[in-house]
C-alpha cells in the first residue's frame, strides 16, 4: 500500500467548511442509537468557541422515508425547503447535519436545484402554498463529521488521551467506515472523495491512530434501509456485516469509527446477533470490536467521561478500548443515570464475551 | 515560399512522414518535447499480433531520417502564419533556463500522438496505491527489462489480471471512445505472461473483445487454445489489496450473471489514448478544431483525413485518435504525400 | 511299433495344451450364451442346410480367404497360402503317413515328423511314378506354397503398400512372439527336412532332396547333428506356437470356426458384452484391413482408435474410454472385415457401460395432440439448421397434394439416437417413447423423415406399425406414382451416401434412381458401402474440429474429382458438414427434386419461402 | 443460538479463490476445447432443451470453469444430446463430448 496515491487523490478532493455559526440539523435515530453522540458534537464545539444554532421546530428530513421507496422526491425536496428556510429565518447561512442520509438528500437536492432551476421553483411554490415560508440556499453545507474534521487539530490540542495503547506505546488500530450517502452520490462533496474518503482517516491519523485499509472497507454497514426494515430482507443486512467483519477481521482492529446514523447501529448490534448466530466474535478473546461515532472518540479524546458519552449504551462494551488508551471509568456508574438511578444491566450474550 | 516543413511531434507517425518528406527533396525539420525521439513506440518491448520487436519498427523508421534536422527537449509556444509561410516559436526545456527559438516553414504537419490515460483516475483500481497494480506501459517496461515479472514482495505471480478498457469507454472519466489497440495489446500481454510463467493462471477481464484487425482473432484464439489464458466477461468495478499485497477483485461474470470474487498476485491495467497534453494548444494556436472526445478533427474524416482544413497544415497519427503502429505508418506516408503535393503546388503557383 | 524321439516332446505339449485350451474356450463360449441361444445353436447344428452352409462359409473364408481376394488378391493369396497350405499339409501329410506307411493309427506327431523317422531312397526312373514319391512331391509343393505366402508376409511388413494396405497393425508383444514362431515354423521344417534328406540321400522331394543335397556339400560340419538341431527346432517352435496361441491374435483360427457356426445358427450380436462379442473379439485376425477403412486413420491421422485396436482391447477386457468413443460409427471398417466383425455394435457395447449410468431428466418435454394426417413428416433436429431441405419437403407434399403433418415444425425432440451413439439407450427410450405417441396419434400410415440418423433409429428402435421412408425413398415412390412429375435440370452431379441411409440403412438404390431423373448422375471414387463419411458424424464424440475438418476435405476431394456442379446428399448433416469445406455447391436430394419440379424452378430458399407465402 | 426470524445468507457471488475446481481439471482433460469459448450462446440459442426448460449449455460449463460446479448436476440432465449446440458453435468446442465430461465429472466427483 503506498500512502502517497492516496495523498495524491485525498489533494484532489478538498472541500470547504465554513469556520463558525452553523445552523445544525439533528438526525432522526441517532438520539435512539447513541444518544451521547450528538450532545457530545455541540459540547465541543461550545468548548471550541464555535456558535452552533438549533431550531426545535426541525423535523425529519424525510431522507429515510425517501431511501425506503415511501416518500416521493417531491415530498422530500418540499421537507427540505422547509429545514432552509428554518435555517434563513434564523439568519445561518452554513448547514450542517448530524445524518449522513439528510447530508445526502441535501446534496442531491442542492445538485438538482442546480440542474434544473424549475423544479426549484415549483419547490418554493409548495413550500409557499404550504407553509408560508421562504428560503435562501445554504452557502456551505457540511456534514458534523466534516465540521469535527476541520477541528481535528484542536481537538487534538486540547485532548487529554490519544489513539495510543498506553501499555504498549503501539497506535490503536481502527477501522473507518463511512456511510455511504457521504461522498458515494456525489464524491466531490466529501473530504477524500468516495474511494478513499479522508474526513475519519484524517481524525484518526491526528489522534495517534492507525487506519486499516481491508478489501471490504466500501462495503455497506448492513442498513441498506429495506434491507433491515422488512423483516423478511433483514438476513441480507446482517450477512452484509458479517462479510465486512470476516473481511476486516485478519488486521486485528481494535476500533470501528463511524460517521453515520445506521452503520455504528448495525455494526455494533449485528456483532451480537452474528455470534448469536453462528458463534463467530471478531475482537480478541471472545469480545467484539467496539465501535463508536466520531463525535464519542472526539469525546474521549477530550477527557470526557465515558459513561456521559453514552457509551454504556453500546452492544459491544467499550471497555478494552477504554483501557488500552488509559482513560478512567468507574465500572460502578455505568448503568446509573444521570440522577444516580439504576437503568437496569443487559443480559449476558451466549457467546460474545462481556468485558 | 520554400520547400522547408516543419513536424511537430517525433513519434512513430512524425518520424514517419519526415522521412518520406525528404526522400521528396524536401527541408524538414522535426520537433520534438521529450529528448529523445520514438514516442510511445521506444517504451514498448514487443508489438501485435506478431510479437515483433518494437525496436526493429523503431529501427526501420529511423533510418530514413538521416537529412532530416531533429529538434529535441522543445515545446512550442507560439505559430503564426504569413501569406504561405509559418514561423514557429519553441521553447527549450531546460532546469536552469529556458531559451527560445524560431522557426519557419512552409508547410506543418502536426503528429502530436496522444498520451496513455492516468490510471489513478480510476480510483478504485488503486494505481498508485496498490503495490501489485500495475498498467500495460509499465509491464512493457518491465518485459523490455528482462529482468522477468514479478510482485513488489518479489514473488513470481501465481495468478495475474488483466483489465481491458482502464480509461476507455467510460463516462466515468469522461472517455466514452474505445481505445482499440488495448483489446489485442491484452491478449499479446496474456500470452507473453502465460510464455514466461506457464504455470501461472492469467484472467483477462474484457466488456467486449475487439478483434479488429487481421490475424487478431486467431491470437485470441491462441490464447485460449493454446496458452490457456481464461478471458472473464466483466469490467473490473473495484478491488483492494489483501494483508500479503495481493489483490481482491470484484466484477461481474455477466456470462453467468454473478459477480466474482478473485484475488491476484498482479493486476494490469490497460490503459488507453488521451488526447496527448500538448495537442490542444497548438489547435488553440492554429484554430484547429477537436471532437468532443478531444482528439482533433480532420477536414473529412474519410475523403481529406490529413487535411486540418487550415491550408498548409497537415495531421498524422493518433492525434486523431487512437490507431495501430501499422495504421500509424500508413497514415504518416499518406498525410506526406500530400503534404508533399501541396508543397509543390504552391511552389509553383508563386514562381 | 512306435518310432519316437525325443524331440517331439514340445510339440506334443503345445498341441495338447491348445487342444485343451481351445475345448475350453469352446465350452465356455457356448455355456455363455443365453438359453435362446443355446437352442438356437442345437437346432442350428441339427439342421443339414445350416451345417452344409457353415462348412462352406469355413472352407471359403477360413482356408481360401474369399473375402481378402476380392479386396486385394495379394493379400488373398498370401492368407491362403498359409492358411490352405498348412491345412493340406497336415491332411496330405497324415494320408502319407497312413497310406504309404500303412500305420493306420498312428502318434499325431508322426505325419509332423514323419520325414525323420522315413528317409528311404527311391531310385530314379523306377520308383517316381509310385505313391511314396507322388506324396513326397506333393508335401514338397505344399511346402513351398505355404513358404511363398510366408516370403510375402515377410515382403508386407516392411512394405505393405504393396499389399494395397497404407497401414499394417501395431501387435502386442505376445502377438510379435507368436508371428516369430509362425513364420520359424516352416523354414525349420524345409531345413530339417532338407539335411535329414541330404544326409540320408533319399527321403526327399523334389524341393528337400535337392537342397538337402545342396546343404550337404556346402555346409561343413556333422550333417546328422545339424539335422537333428533342425528337427528340435522345428519342434520347439511349433510347441511355443501352440502354447502362445490363445494369448495371441492366432487364437482367431479356431474362434472363426465357431463364430460362422454361430452366425449360421442365427446368433446375433448384443446390447451388451456377450458370448457373442467375446467370440467375435477372439476371431479378429489382427488383419488391418480395417485400419486402411478408417478415414480417421487415413484423412486425420488417428491411428490408435481403428477395429483392430478395439478388438484387441475387448479381447483384453480393456477398452479405454478414448477407444471407445473416437470413431464416427460410419460402419466402413465392418463392411470391410474379412471375417465380418460387427465393431460398431462392439464399440457401441463400450459406450453403453460408459453411458448408461449417466442419468438424464426429460420430464420437461410435455406435448399437445399433433392432429391427424396420412402421412406424417419428420424433418429432424440438423434439417432446422438446413431449412432449405424441409422447405423443399413441405413444397413438394403440398405439389403432391399430400395430406401431412410437420410433426417437428417448431423445433423437435430428438429422435434418440444421438443418445444411443453415446451409450445412452436406456435414455433415449425416454424420448422414443415420446415420438411414438406423438406419430401414433396421427393415424399416418406412413413416416417419412428428412434425416438419415433418425430413419435408422426409427427403422431400428420404434417398433412402429407403420412404414417408415426416408425422403429419397418416398420421393421416388411419388414420382413412380405419378403424383410429382419431374424435369431433368441435366445438371452433372456427384451423390454422397450418407453413413446412416447406405450402410447404416441399406438405402442405395432409390436416391440414385431419383437423381437418375432429373440430373446427370456422375460416379465416384467410393460408392454405396464403400462411399465415406462426411466427418460431421454424431458417433465421433471426442475430435476436434480440425481433426473432423481433415475427415471432411478429404471426403470432398475424393467426391469432387469428376468435378460435378452439384454435390447432392441426403442427410442434413452431411450437408452441413460439406457446405464448410466445398466451392462446389452442396444440396440435398429433396431440394433438387424441388426445383425439378416443371414450374417450380427455383434455386434459391428466399424464392421457395417468396413461393410459399404466395400459394399459401 | 437465537431464532431471531431471519439468518445469515449465501453470498450469491463467485468465490474464485475457493471455487472448486475438480470438475474443471476433469472436463478439461477429457475436453479441452471448452477453453475457446466466447460466450456468444448460440449454441443455447438452438438448443432444444432450452426451448422448453432454461436449461442453458453456455452457462453450465462456464460455472465450471469458475468453480461452481454444483447447479450443473440437475441441469445436465435434460440434455438430449442431438448435437445442434456443436453444429453451430462458431470455435469449434465439442459441446457433446464436453457434455459427456461433464457427466463424467458428475460421476467420479459427486
């Protein structure tokens, strides 16, 4: 593997993030699948000094109902209309979303809009004849991961941990994975660009970590939205992870990062149901691989306590990570609430191996 | 108005009708970016179907240029055109400086040929950053070595891939010409590994196989028949390098209608014509006009193909697109010719 | 008294052992066959006219070697000098033996050796014309028969071109030992005989005496002890031929003899390894004749595949699978067989173990009623890839006025032989029991198909209370009817028997008389049973194509010498196979029959299909 | 083990790197023109057995020479071997002795 190819390619696909005052969209899910995620992204930013805008009267973007086959485009791009002019009553003119979908749908509706200034047009009209409301167009649209990659050095600067097993001086070894919506539509709208996207590696590289490159690293997390939410497709969305896991799993990752709402989902909880399954654990000793968002690693980086991260809500226990880096927590807490009540303990998994 | 031409480009084509020009009692002047003459030719070790050396054709083109004054290392950075005469400014490539100088003519050939495509451009085939990807030029580099083919671990490949079309026929890299020569240039390459390592398995991963040209079929024929090189019906869509450097590739095997997965210890890309870099603006300087595809268009494509269409300036070769050394010879000799009969036609107008 | 010596121990042991051995195979042979068989071959050999013709068969193959005359009278001669001198040497020599000496009963090495225990002299003038001397003259000229046709056998090893024979076999190394004893044989005798008579003066015939007094006084040395070298040698080498012979292709001798018997008793070849087969395997001469038939041989150059090798290994019981499946089934080699082996059917044999385990699955095919019609037509899968001949078909039934049915027009399901060709009856009888049905239900009373390989298979395997015609056959009959009325196109041209109608189907006539009408029938080189394949064969299962190619251009050019405007044929295969390689035009009978319709002169398929929608 | 009402699934696609090759070696050495096909189907274009099932010959030996043997066990069998597929295959491949291999194949491999 030469680095420099990929230097050379990561060059080509630059993108501009705006410095400061974004007007940041929520994501549908992630408050359910990791609710420190998010909290954790504007804690930081806060502490970073940067002004970061949030309207209650957001609503979904529409993005999961458009990939399920069940909301038109229209629909869609009318919903989107709606969260720009949110956004241009509040006076931000930089977007940014917590979803990699809603980055997606963003993206593909800014491009057609482009495109096609007509049906532009016809979007303001039903957003008028439904809402009243009228917008102007995000000047910079980013992702929160492209944000938190902006910030990468400071982040870094600031932190008290880095990627580093303490006991053996060696890097950690993570895996990225980036949600396909990112840059797969649109690869100059992401940092790195879709084949070998930079926007995790270059956190990752900054924090004292090692990326590992394995074959199925393009490979879908498993969600593929019906492929998980019918039922009778959902074996297709857990093979999908299990062929990334057997894939990855020869390079010995101790670290799965994520910048999407579905991938940390699924690749966290599907390494319980695949050793439910057929037995087969991927970390070492019996344990899973743990996986996080960037917004939690940016978290712990920073000396943020693990279980307000939200961390005890992982299927796969974070512990061994937690240890390799050096970084304290009290086993007693992890299933207190914030109050100090008992949230109750998951039971113990047949084969995956508890920390 | 004289009987000196000027040819910009000394490749396989230029070198060519330069030497057909002065065999006319011509003055000709060849100018060339690189330093050395032959162009593409001069990196290739054996050529299609026949396996001849390269170096023979290189050979026999060369040896009718004895009159002709070679410029080498020079760019051009400016034509202007008087009544029936050209002056031509280069530029003399050089670290330190760059010197100019001038030229004039009375007639222009241009045989800018073309450039191999950027394989990096195809991302997800890794060049560049994959040890074991590698293209078709830089396996003629490496057969002309003699040194034998091996991995970047330095084992001898036990299996390797060949991808047809890297660059050609696809809209992803805005090419959606076919390249032509790389088809047979595939299977050459094939059989040459085959030859060299017998008991190595070699794929070659085709959308079609376009035999054009005379004896081609029976060489792909051979390949199969006799070397046992396996073609795949499936453009390569993505691959990755396995832990020990090895490569994973994925494609469809739309004879079956299944994708494949398989790994090789080498992967080559064949890579196709660009317009070759330099081409446009000397079009910019003359008001030559380019297809959307980038190669220049001729004045009639099948009745004037060496007339630019500007009087007194002539085209050859694979600026035109892409073509065969044979074809490229021939279309050298016939861009001459006329060349040579507009010379004389206008000489003896202005007597 | 009883003269002996001790050197006729050898030959007493081999003749024992191969009277015993060869009572064996007998007894075996005959206790293999299958009780309908066996009644067969105890009325057979009941019945005086039987016998008489199996004696006759025996006298005309075994000894005069009829058959090899005909194809090569060198060969004739050569076979029958061996095989009638020897015989009448041992009949000759036992009258001597008998009558000259009186000892009516008698050792059976004694007429063998008779010349070393008797070598009184006879007295010139006075005792010629006597009977001891008529025999002596008599053995002498038997010897010297038997000695030119081994000189020739000699001459045909190195030179068998001579023999008309391009190929001579490849003999195992029993085969070799036992060539070497028989061809010692005779020359240990003339030497013997000679010295014993050269020492003695007397004894000899004109032959012996002669060059026993020749030896005598050239050779130095104890003439009584070289004699006696010379009779143990004799000896020695006629016991190790008996001994070699039933693991030798000499085993044949004996095997034809019962294998005529057979023959004449009506016992008939099988689906599967019989007593039959094993018999005909034992009766191969190892000739070659055979080889030279082979057009894989002689056109491609395989030369490990022919009869003979087969035979060889079906005597062996080891047949490999190559042997087995490389040949067309063309039927050449079996009609060129002097002693009437049917190797198709053997090597059909092979390829039914090798087939019949292969399952197939034809539960798929389903059918709807045909309809009815008088006569029903069977064009065959290769005639949709030759449409020109079913168009023609259907454009002279509807000139007849035929009421017919196109039974395969959308395509067909195979008549299954192609099947059988490949050793699989069993799944083929799937599919033949599918046509059946399907021609039954017409209610035709009459069959006609385009395609030699399904006429032979549907004479042979249907069972079909109905005739059955080729379309050579049927058209004839319509023209003799008078319900087609033709003109002769006076085109020259060249007719291919196809392997399958002529040999495979006996049709020879009837396509020569159609073509006799309406064209000018030129000749070639090999005609009716001896006529080549066109190399396209379903029988050929693991050739490639350039070695089929070679079958085929030299088919063409032996078809080709009279240079005829039209190579017509009556198969569709072999028009297809042929139209590759030709220049000149390739058709099928039917389509020339098509055009020599008055007002139908139509050469081209795009005017017979212009033509059909017009009148339809 | 847990019925969680859906399970893991066989990857659909080739796995050349583990296919099973026995079957090729065998075919190949009893039939070695199988190696010059193109792929042009006309000899499943003028099969019988096609007409009426999607019995398909082409791709029956090309899942051999890629590995996956396994689907051509119950296709094989419909196969009437007429020879049409041979008659116009424009490389020459014996396709009826190839069919024979491959049922050899089926035989001595399982």
């Amino acid at each position: 593997m030469k680095q420099e190819g990929k230097r050379l390619i990561w060059d080509e696909y630059q993108k501009e993030i705006a410095d400061d005052n974004y007007f940041y969209v929520r994501s549908c899910v992630r408050q359910n699948f990791f609710p420190g995620a998010e909290k954790t992204f504007l804690r930081y930013m806060k502490e970073m000094g940067r002004n970061v805008f949030e309207n209650p009267s957001h609503t979904t973007c529409s993005g999961i109902g458009y990939h399920s086959d069940i909301v038109p485009f229209e629909t869609a791009m009318t919903m989107v209309a709606r969260q720009f002019a949110l956004m241009t009553e509040a006076g931000y003119e930089n977007f940014v979303t917590s979803c990699i979908t809603s980055f997606g749908l963003y993206s593909e509706v800014l491009e057609t809009w482009l495109h096609f200034p007509e049906v532009e047009e016809k979007t303001r009209v039903h957003l008028r004849n439904a809402t009243g409301r009228e917008f102007v167009k995000p000047k910079n649209l980013a992702h929160a991961s492209d944000v938190t990659y902006k910030l990468r050095t400071e982040i870094s600067d600031a932190g008290k941990y880095r990627l580093i097993n303490q006991t053996t001086g060696a890097p950690i070894r993570v895996v990225e994975h980036i949600g396909c919506h990112y840059s797969r539509m649109f690869p100059s709208k992401g940092i790195g660009g879709a084949e070998y996207p930079y926007v995790l590696v270059g956190m990752i590289e900054e924090w004292g970590g090692e990326v590992i490159d394995y074959p199925e690293r393009r490979h879908c997390c498993g969600f593929g939205f019906r492929q998980y939410l019918v039922k009778a497709n959902r074996g297709y969305s857990v093979s999908a992870s299990k062929k990334k896991f057997d894939s990855m799993r020869p390079y010995k990752p101790e670290l799965i990062l994520t910048n999407c709402p579905g991938c940390p989902m699924f690749l966290d909880r599907w390494q319980y149901t695949i050793s439910e399954m057929d037995g087969t654990t991927y970390g070492e000793n019996g344990q899973g691989i743990p996986v996080m968002t960037y917004e939690e690693l940016a978290g712990l980086i920073l000396g943020y306590d693990p279980w307000d991260l939200g961390l005890q809500v992982h299927q796969v226990p974070v512990e061994s990570l937690l240890d390799k880096m050096g970084i304290p927590y009290d086993p007693e807490k992890k299933f207190l609430d914030k109050d100090g009540n008992f949230i109750g303990k998951p039971k113990s998994p047949s084969f995956l191996k508890f920390y | 108005m004289g009987n000196s031409v000027i040819i910009i480009g000394g490749g396989i084509s230029g070198m060519t009708a330069a030497g057909i020009l002065v065999q006319q009692g011509l003055d000709v002047t060849l100018l060339e970016k690189e330093n050395e003459t032959g162009g593409h030719l001069a990196r290739w070790d054996r050529l299609f179907p026949d396996r001849r050396k390269a170096s023979e054709v290189l050979d026999f083109v060369k040896a009718g240029l004895n009159q002709v004054k070679i410029v080498t290392g020079v760019t051009v950075t400016g034509i202007s055109k008087h009544d029936y005469d050209f002056t031509i400014t280069t530029r003399i490539q050089h670290p330190a400086s760059s010197i100019h100088s001038q030229f004039s003519a009375s007639a222009l050939l241009l045989a800018t040929g073309f450039d191999l495509f950027e394989a990096r451009k195809k991302e997800e085939y890794g060049y560049g950053i994959y040890n074991n990807v590698i293209t078709s030029a830089d396996l003629e580099d490496q057969f002309k070595s003699g040194k034998g083919i091996l991995t970047r671990e330095g084992k001898i490949p036990g299996r390797i891939g060949l991808v047809h079309c890297v660059g050609s026929r696809d809209e992803k890299v805005g090419n959606l010409y076919c390249s032509k020569v790389c088809c047979v240039t595939g299977v050459k390459q094939a059989i040459e590994l085959k030859e060299m390592y017998p008991a190595s398995e070699v794929f070659n991963f085709y959308m079609d196989l376009r035999m054009f040209d005379r004896h081609f079929e029976e060489l792909y024929y051979e390949a199969q028949q006799k070397w046992g090189v396996s073609f795949i019906r499936g453009r390569l869509s993505e691959c990755a390098e396995n832990p020990d450097g090895s490569i994973i590739l994925k494609t469809e095997d739309t004879l079956t209608g299944k994708p494949l997965k398989m790994t090789v210890d080498l992967l080559i890309l064949l890579t196709g014509f660009v317009p070759a870099i330099g081409t446009s603006a000397i079009c910019g300087m003359l008001g030559l006009k380019s297809g959307t595809d980038g190669f220049v268009n001729s004045a009639d494509s099948h009745t004037s193909n060496n007339s630019s269409g500007v009087p007194g300036v002539f085209l050859a070769g694979a600026l035109k697109g892409p073509i065969s050394i044979g074809e490229a010879i021939a279309d050298a000799r016939a861009a001459a010719v006329q060349l040579a009969g507009y010379i004389k036609s206008t000489t003896a107008y202005n007597d | 008294m009883i003269k002996f010596n001790l050197f006729v121990l050898p030959f007493s042991l081999g003749l024992i052992y191969i009277v015993y051995s060869i009572i064996i195979h007998y007894y075996r042979w005959i206790k293999a066959l299958p009780a309908v068989d066996k009644v067969k071959l105890a009325t057979g050999i009941r019945t005086p006219s039987k016998v008489t013709a199996s004696l006759k068969e025996i006298f005309l193959e075994g000894l005069i070697h009829r058959k090899l005359w005909k194809r090569n009278p060198l060969l004739g001669y050569m076979h029958m000098s061996f095989a009638l001198g020897w015989f009448l040497l041992i009949v000759v020599g036992n009258l001597e033996s008998r009558i000259y000496h009186g000892a009516y009963i008698n050792a059976p090495y004694y007429p063998i050796f008779l010349k070393f225990f008797i070598h009184d002299r006879l007295v010139l003038f006075f005792e010629i014309f006597t009977v001891p001397a008529f025999f002596r003259f008599i053995m002498d000229f038997l010897l010297l028969f038997v000695l030119s046709g081994l000189t020739l056998a000699l001459i045909k090893r190195k030179q068998s071109k001579w023999f008309g024979m391009k190929q001579t076999t490849q003999h195992s190394l029993f085969d070799r030992v036992a060539l070497s004893c028989l061809w010692m044989i005779f020359p240990m005798r003339l030497l013997a005989e000679s010295y014993t008579a050269g020492y003695f003066g007397g004894g000899g015939g004109f032959l012996t005496q002669n060059l026993g007094n020749l030896l005598i006084a050239v050779t130095p040395g104890p003439a009584e002890i070289i004699a006696y070298f010379f009779w143990w040698s004799y000896s020695l080498v006629l016991g190790l031929f008996f001994i070699m012979m039933p693991y030798s292709r000499y085993m044949h001798i004996p095997s034809e003899l019962l294998l005529i018997v057979f023959r004449h008793c009506g016992i008939q070849s099988k689906k599967w390894g019989s007593s039959f087969s094993d018999l005909e395997a034992h009766s191969c001469s190892r000739c070659g004749v055979c080889i030279d038939a082979c057009q894989l041989d002689f056109a491609a150059g395989i030369r490990n595949i022919q009869a003979v090798y087969l035979i060889r290994g079906q005597r062996d019981q080891y047949i490999t699978e190559y042997i087995a499946m490389t040949c067309m089934i063309c039927g050449r080699c079996q009609e060129a067989c002097p002693v009437g082996i049917k190797a198709d059917s053997l090597r059909l044999i092979k390829r039914r173990e090798i087939g019949s385990g292969q399952v197939s699955d034809f539960s798929y095919i389903t059918s709807t009623h045909p309809g009815f019609a008088d006569v029903v037509y069977f064009a065959g899968c290769m005639s949709h890839l030759t449409p020109s001949i079913h168009i023609a078909m259907e454009g002279i039934f509807k000139k007849a006025g035929v009421n017919y049915l196109f039974m395969d027009q959308d395509g067909s399901i195979c008549c299954g032989r192609p099947l059988m060709l490949a050793g699989k009856d069993k799944q083929a009888n799937e599919l033949i029991e599918f046509n059946k049905t399907l021609i039954r239900q017409t209610r035709a009373k009459l069959l006609v198909t385009s395609c030699p390989i399904c006429y032979k298979v549907f004479r042979e395997e249907y069972n079909l209370p109905i005739r059955i015609q080729h379309h050579s056959q049927y058209l004839l009959e319509l023209v003799k009817e008078g319900k087609i009325a033709l003109q002769s196109q006076h085109r020259k041209v060249v007719y291919h028997d196809p392997c399958d109608l002529g040999r495979g189907g006996n049709v020879y006539e009837a396509p020569r008389e159609l073509l006799g009408k309406i064209s000018d029938l030129v000749a070639t080189e090999k005609n009716c049973a001896d006529a080549l394949c066109c190399g396209g064969s379903l029988g050929l299962m693991n050739t490639s194509i350039q070695k089929k190619d070679e079958v085929t251009r030299n088919a063409l050019q032996s078809l080709l010498k009279n240079e005829p405007d039209i190579l017509v044929t009556a198969c569709p295969l072999c028009k297809k196979t042929f139209s590759k390689h030709s220049q000149t035009e390739v058709r099928d009978i039917a389509e020339l029959v098509h055009d020599a319709i008055p007002g139908r002169n139509i050469l081209s398929t795009r005017a017979i299909l212009e033509t059909e929608t017009v009148t339809s | 083990m847990i019925d969680f009402g859906y399970t893991l699934t066989k990857d659909r696609q080739f796995d050349y790197d583990h296919g099973d090759f026995r079957f090729l070696r065998l075919v190949r050495s009893i039939e070695p023109s199988l190696d010059v096909c193109i792929g042009c189907g006309s000899c499943t274009a003028t099969c019988s057995a096609s007409q009426f099932t999607n019995f398909n010959i082409r791709k029956l030996h090309t899942v051999i020479r890629r590995g996956d043997p396994e689907s051509i066990k119950a296709e094989l069998k419909k196969c009437m071997f007429c020879g049409k597929c041979q008659l116009v295959c424009p490389r020459g491949v014996n396709l009826r002795n190839l069919i024979l291999a491959m049922n050899r194949a089926i035989e001595q491999l399982g």
